[in-house]
C-alpha cells in the first residue's frame, strides 16, 4: 500500500531501505485498475544494494577557482 497513482497511470511507491544489508534486492509489482482489471505483473527484476561510499579520485571547476587561505 502506499502507491501513488498519477492521472496518466504511471506509479510510484518510496521505501525505507535503510535497514537491508548489501546485496541483491529482488522486485516484483502487480495490481489491479479501479475497475478490477489485473496488471500485468512486472518480471522479477533484482538490483543490487551496496552502502559503499563513492571515492573522489579528482575534480575540475569551470569557471575555474582560487584556493582560499
């Protein structure tokens, strides 16, 4: 539950995730219209899940700055 619909039909739903652990997260989604119709049930779609944190390995600005200090 907790699904917003849209007038043009698209969906969507937010999740606390942040108390899984790293790994694959399989989905499935399936539904029915307000007239009952059954959806065609979304394939089994798995991402992965992964709390490693980014490493910056250089940056470039544009316009170009001046250290400060």
């Amino acid at each position: 539950t907790g699904v917003a619909v849209t007038a043009d039909g698209s969906w969507s739903l937010s999740l606390d995730m942040s108390s899984l652990q790293d790994g694959a997260i399989t989905l499935s989604v399936s539904g029915t219209n307000n007239l009952a119709a059954v959806a065609t049930t979304l394939t089994d779609s798995s991402v992965s899940m992964s709390r490693l944190k980014p490493t910056l390995t250089g940056a470039t600005f544009n316009p170009t700055h001046q250290a400060i200090g």
